[in-house]
C-alpha cells in the first residue's frame, strides 16, 4: 500500500512539473511574440554615412553571381 502511494505521489510530481514547465513556456513565448525586433534603438540617429541604404543602392552595390566575367 505504501508502495502504490509512493508511486501516486512521485506521478502527480511529474504532472505537476510538466504543466509548469509548459506553462513557463508559453509565457516565454508570449513575451518573444510581443517583442518587435527592429533597430536596437530607433530613437538614436546613425552618424553620417551609416544611414540605412536604399533599395536602390542595394540593387547597384550588389555583386552579381553566377555569370562569367
């Protein structure tokens, strides 16, 4: 009997760890969700000649491949 109480108790630890685990989880994934991953810091301004190239810039400044010279 003490046995089977034993094992009851070590199970209802191993489910009561696995919700918090999941739970701890999805909390995590919440706040990962939530956060907007962008410039480090957007209300700073880049020095001069650091700024942010066009996409017009970036097509001209782009290496070719997979042609021959």
């Amino acid at each position: 009997m003490e046995t089977l109480i034993t094992i009851a108790a070590i199970a209802l630890l191993i489910a009561l760890g696995t919700r918090l685990i999941h739970r701890l989880n999805a909390q995590h994934d919440a706040r990962i969700a939530a956060h907007h991953f962008g410039a480090p810091f957007p209300a700073i301004r880049r020095p001069p000649g650091h700024s942010h190239r066009t996409p017009t810039e970036q097509a001209a400044h782009r290496r070719r491949t997979g042609t021959w010279p």
